[in-house]
C-alpha cells in the first residue's frame, strides 16, 4: 500500500508537469498534528493512550502539487496529493490525502498563499496491537510558500485541521463509542518546483 502510493504521486506530478504552461513541485517536509478527543478512551485499544484526550504526533509530510496559472483572476487551481507518516506513544497514522490546491493572488512577487480542502484515508495503529483502522479522513490545508529562488520555496507555515476515526476500543470490535479525533496540522520546509 505504501509503495503503490508513492508511485501514484510520483506518476500524477510527473504526467501533469509536463502539460504546457503548468507548475508542479515536489515537497518532503516535517510535520507535527495535534490529535485530541472530546472523550478519552480508557480501552486496551486506545490510539492517544488510555484515559488520554490529546497528543503530539511527529513525522514526515511528501507529496506533490501541479498548478495551472491564470485559470482564474484571483490566482491559480491545481491539485496536491500528499502521503504523511506518523508516531506517537508507539501508536502511527499514515494519511494519504488528495484535493484541490486554490492558489491565492500572491500578495508580494515571491510569497504565494494557497488553500486546500482534502479527503482521504487515514490508517491509525494503536499501541497495544497490529491491527490498523483504516478510516475517511477530511479537512482543510492553509499556507504559503516564499520564492528562494527559480526552482525553491521555502514554505513558511502550512496549518491544517481535519477529522478522522481512530483507532479504538469501538473501532477494534468493541462496544465504546468515541468521538472523531480533531487533527491539528503544522508545518514547514521546502517545496521544489519541476522544470
């Protein structure tokens, strides 16, 4: 599954880099989510830990954007794909994530606001087992990329929030109902423009 989603990418910001007059880019950054429930699951299955209602999830963000320019007065329209791996309290989420990317007008020649809504999967692993619960994830991504130069920018901030099932008592064959966890995305690095 991992493998087949690294070709995806690679395979979609390839064929649309190479359609006239578009930009695409490459991106592998780190990235830190926020994961907290209303409820706290004191279940053996408890992706946060039992009794836990937040934590701090670290990892890595990759993915690729392809944008076409002009489409539209107010700035540009693409699409991003993007894979992110993370752990925690020996728990991990893996979310592959799809969605539109609505270039905001830049406000300066070199700094380039976007948003993208999302929909996806996230696969959650808990502590206490092998099993992974794979489940709808959606949500919204907002940032800005600085022009370093022809072929990097510097993303200086990309927040996202979203909402996912995890894993848990109720989602690994039990009876606990537990609320959606809210994600809480930051993160920052380089972007790498295509020729």
């Amino acid at each position: 599954m991992k493998n087949l989603r690294i070709l995806v990418v690679a395979l979609i910001v390839t064929g649309l880099a190479a359609a006239a007059r578009g930009q695409g880019a490459l991106y592998v950054n780190p990235v830190a989510i926020r994961i907290s429930n209303s409820t706290a699951d004191p279940g053996l299955f408890s992706f946060l830990g039992p009794g836990s209602t937040s934590r701090i999830f670290y990892g890595v963000d990759f993915g690729g954007f392809y944008d076409v320019p002009n489409v539209f007065p107010a700035g540009e329209i693409g699409i991003d794909v993007r894979d992110q791996i993370l752990h925690a309290n020996n728990a991990s989420l893996n979310s592959f994530l799809v969605g539109p990317r609505i270039g905001i007008k830049p406000i300066s020649a070199r700094l380039h606001p976007y948003v993208e809504p999302f929909i996806g999967v996230g696969s959650t692993r808990a502590p206490n087992t092998a099993i992974k619960v794979n489940k709808a994830q959606y949500g919204v991504f907002a940032g800005a990329d600085y022009d370093l130069g022809r072929r990097v920018s510097w993303r200086v901030i990309e927040l996202g929030y979203s909402s996912l099932d995890t894993a848990s008592g109720g989602t690994i064959g039990g009876t606990e109902s537990i609320p959606s966890a809210t994600l809480i995305n930051f993160s920052t690095g380089l972007t790498f423009r295509l020729p």
